[in-house]
C-alpha cells in the first residue's frame, strides 16, 4: 500500500531532520552503496569456487589429497576474493561534523599498561563531547 502525500511528505522531513541531527549515524543507516566492479569480482570469486570444487572432487575421486587440499584451498580464495572489497576513498575516523580525519600514526609504542591505555581513550572521548 503506498504512502498518502502527507504521510510521503512527513518521513521527507524526518529523513532531513535525521541527517541534520547526526549525520554520520544517517550515513551509516542509508546502506551500503554496490561499488563499481562488485560484480566482476563476484564472478571472478565464483569462477575460483566452482573450479576449487571440481579439483577438491577429482582429488577425492583419486584418492589424492594433495589434490583435494589444493582445490579446497582454491574455493577458500575464491571465497575470499569474492566477499573482500577494494578499499577506496578515504581512511580514517569521521568526525562529528562528517569530515575525515586520518588516522594517527604511532610509530613507538607507549609503555603503558593496556588498562592506563583505555583508560586514556576512554578520556579523550569524555573530553571531545
């Protein structure tokens, strides 16, 4: 049943009131866009299944474990390439204004037992807010 103009016109305004309240919550409820090349890679990912099973079957068949292993671990590839995804656009922590910030790189690690360090973190965002 579709919606009435009202109704239409008053989830239009709570969609924008959303995205104005908290834009990085609406960006991570909107879902996931399909990418450029997911299809090619599902397919590609596939493709090393199915031919990772007829190898697992035929070493099987033969009594040849090698074989066998090397076609499992065909599929697993296959599996893997197939749910992976390129990594594009920018990395690191979103801000509450919605820009990106990179990532801090820490090249010496601190001596600070692992407790002292969430407690750390656990001040810093008490203090950004």
């Amino acid at each position: 049943m579709p919606l009435s103009d009202n109704e239409q016109r008053l989830l239009e305004q709570m969609e924008r009131a959303l995205y104005a309240e908290d834009p990085k919550f609406a960006s991570a409820m909107r879902g996931a866009n399909r990418r450029p090349g997911a299809g090619r890679r599902l397919a590609i990912g596939g493709t090393g299944i199915v031919l990772g099973l007829v190898v697992l079957v035929f070493g099987v068949a033969n009594n040849n474990i090698p074989i066998g292993v090397l076609g499992f671990v065909c599929m697993l590839g296959g599996t893997a390439y197939a749910v992976s995804s390129k990594r594009r656009g920018p990395v690191g922590v979103v801000n509450a204004a919605g820009t990106v910030r990179p990532p801090v790189k820490r090249n010496n690690r601190s001596k600070a037992s692992f407790m002292q360090r969430l407690e750390q973190r656990w001040d810093r965002r008490r203090d950004e807010r």
